[in-house]
C-alpha cells in the first residue's frame, strides 16, 4: 500500500491532530505486505495505534464491536469477502464515522468514482491514491484530518441558516451584497472580467451561504427580486468603474426559476438601459441544470436576452448531461468549466482528457471557454497549454467587493500574482 522506496518527510506530518494520534488508524487491505508498509510509514509519521482488517468483514466487525472508532481507516478496494465498496456502504450507516484514505490497484476512474461515492454518502475522504500510495500523499492526506475534524460545518449551517422573514428582511434593506471574482485572460494574464457573486452578512457579523439564502429565495419566489437587487448594485459598481476609465465586463448568476419568470428578462432590459450600460458588457451564467426545468420558458428568456446583446454562458458545464445537440438549441455565447474537472486535472490522465473534451467543444462551438476553480500554478499551465480562454479561481483572486476591485487591479497583481499584471480593459 505504501512505497517502501519513497523517502519518509516526517516535517510533513509533525503537527497531526491530537484525535488521530490519540485514536489511530485502521488499514484495510488483503496483502499482508501492504499492511505491513503501512504500519512501518504510519509508525515513522509518530501513530502509535495502527490497527490491520485482512478484508472489509473483519473491518466491520471491528467498527461494530468497539467502543472508540479509529480516527482514519486506510482501505482498499479490491479485497475477498467484502470489497471495499461494501466497506463504505456499511460506514455509511455508523453514528461515528472514521475518516477514509482509499488506496487501489485499479484505474484511476474507478477509484474517482468511489471518491465520489463515498462523499455522497457523507464520509469524510481525506484522499484516494493508486498503490502504491507515496509517503508524501499519504502525509498530506493524514494533515486534512485537521480541517476536517475541527469544523463542525453542519452544526454551523445550521445556526446560520436563515428563515424567510430575515431573507425578506434582508431585500428590503439590501442588505445582500455583490462580491466580484476576477476573471483572467490565459493568453494575455490580463483581467477579462469578473463574476458577481451574493454575499450576505447577517446582524450578528456572520456570513451565509449561498447555498442556505438561494434556495430559500427560489423556494419563496424571490429569487426574481434579489437577482434584480444584485444588479442594481452591478450597475451601479459599473458607473462608478467607468468613470475612472476602467470598463469591466460582469458575469451574473441567473437562476433556474428565474428563466421561467416572464416579466424579468423585461426587467433586467430597462434596468440595464436606464443605466446606459451597453448589454453586451453583462454576461448571464446559467447552469446545465436549468435547461431542462422549463425548455419553452427557457429558450424564450435566453434568447430574448442574447438578441438584446447579452452574453449567455452555460455555467458548471459537464456536471449536468447536456449534448452537442441540446447546445446548439441555445444561443450560448460562453461555456464555463466546472472546477470538478480543473482540480487534480494536472495529475490525472482521464482529468485531463475530460478538461481537453470541454474544451475542445467550446472551440468547436465557437464560444468561449472559461475555467472556474482555478487553485494551483500547474492547473493554470494545463489549461493555457489546452487552449481556454479564461479562468478564474482562488490561485488568481479571492471575491472582493466592489469598492476594492480597481484597487486589487492596481495593486495586487505584484502581491498575489506573480506571473501576470492585470489591466484595466478596453472599451
């Protein structure tokens, strides 16, 4: 399981979380040798409890017959009796779940596609490797115990999550604001654009997830008046930027009920106009998902917008099961990739091939192509080698608000950004 061969980095693991050393590691695996490699590497990382299963039955016996679960569970996949797949199915209905590292012998799609299964049935997954796994990897995937361990995310979502009248509230007194993601040109690492991203900071200073106020607002139907709250700010931040000389194209999230509200893209038309504000600066992002909720409804608000001059981009695209044929129904003007496809790209050959497809379709439609999730220096050099146009991403600029944005134009490309300086655009 582990490479005997590979020299042990025991800085990298010098400050493990107190509840893995105290409660160890299980390893899973039918080779007698492979638990051993990892006894040996779990031993020099400073572990004192490492436990073994021969296969995933003895594993769950043991999960069920003792009182302290270990902490971190290295399994395998490809075992007799029980395989690992049913390994995680079973972990998956336990109160206390240890955390997982899978290690296989398989292709790297399978495994990805256990990953993948295991975060959906909520277990935490602090890496899955091909065997054998390189002490490095291994180290850096027992450093996420930290993270994951230490953050009660779902007991806060829920102390945060918000009722309707505080979200009507909170409209009323525009209390939700626009945040603004840089977007970055691959060919010339200037700045292309930004994203407009909601952020709502509630009475108590704490900040709330989209993913809490947007559902409750489409749930209630009021996602029409926020997304028009968002862009009379957008306009505003767009005046103001023109007048120091800085034009900005901005991307808008367009929800999937709002394409079915009929007076909305009339809305957003005269709002845009009063503003002066010349349409094609304004690009709306809607996901693959919500092509399907309303065909009519959607083509009609789509297309009424794109013949105005918008730009319409398909966001989070190959997470949903658009084809080439249902693409070119709509008038997109932008394909956005989604970050599942960048991250870990770099390293994985299928990732790659994925990411090159996306794409490929993007070139072969015309349109533009634009990866979000952008984290490191070798996923930024992958897509430039593979011809996108933009990208967007934590390794590239955090969201800002408004009033901050020509200062981090200005400024803080010499501070984060090392290989570009961005400017402003062309009108």
């Amino acid at each position: 399981m582990i490479s005997l061969h590979s020299s042990i980095n025991l800085s990298a693991v010098a400050d493990l979380h107190a509840d893995l050393l105290q409660r160890g590691v299980l390893v899973v695996d039918d080779s007698s040798m492979h638990r051993y490699s990892a006894q040996l590497c779990l031993g020099a990382f400073g572990i004192p409890r490492v436990s073994e299963a021969a296969n995933g039955k003895i594993a769950v016996d043991q999960l069920s017959s003792q009182a302290q679960q270990p902490a971190v569970m290295m399994l395998d996949l490809e075992m007799p009796v029980m395989d690992g797949i049913e390994v995680l199915q079973h972990i998956a209905e336990l109160p206390q779940k240890p955390a997982v590292i899978l290690a296989s012998s398989s292709d790297e799609v399978l495994i990805s596609a256990v990953a993948t299964m295991a975060e959906a049935l909520g277990i935490r997954l602090l890496g899955a490797f091909r065997k054998p796994i390189n002490p490095a990897d291994l180290a850096n995937a027992l450093s996420n115990y930290r993270a994951v361990t230490t953050a009660p995310e779902a007991d806060k979502q829920n102390l945060l999550k918000p009722d309707l009248a505080q979200l009507e509230q909170a409209l009323q007194r525009a209390s939700i604001q626009v945040f603004y993601q840089p977007k970055l040109d691959l060919s010339s690492m200037k700045v292309a654009g930004v994203e407009a991203l909601a952020r709502w900071k509630n009475a108590q200073g704490d900040w709330i997830p989209p993913s809490l106020f947007i559902p409750l607002a489409e749930e209630h139907g009021l996602i029409g008046e926020l997304t028009l709250s968002l862009l009379d700010q957008i306009l505003q931040d767009m005046n103001g930027w023109w007048e120091q000389g800085h034009y900005i194209p901005v991307a808008i999230n367009l929800s999937a009920k709002s394409l079915a509200e009929f007076n909305l893209a009339n809305e957003i038309i005269q709002r845009v106009i009063r503003q002066g504000i010349p349409a094609h600066f304004i690009t709306f992002e809607i996901t693959e998902s919500a092509l399907v909720v309303d065909l009519p409804s959607a083509l009609a608000t789509i297309s009424r917008l794109r013949l105005k001059g918008f730009g319409i981009s398909i966001d989070d695209y190959g997470t949903g099961f658009s084809s080439m044929q249902q693409l070119s129904r709509f008038p997109f003007s932008e394909l956005k990739i989604d970050r599942s496809f960048v991250h870990g790209a770099p390293d994985h050959q299928y990732l790659r091939n994925i990411l090159k497809s996306a794409i490929d379709t993007g070139i072969r439609l015309g349109i533009k192509t634009v990866a979000e999730g952008v984290e490191t220096e070798a996923e930024l050099h992958l897509l430039q080698s593979l011809g996108c146009n933009q990208a967007q991403g934590f390794l590239l600029a955090r969201p800002i608000p408004g009033r901050e944005l020509l200062g981090w134009i200005e400024h803080a490309a010499q501070d984060h950004i090392s290989y570009a300086k961005p400017v402003s655009l062309d009108r």
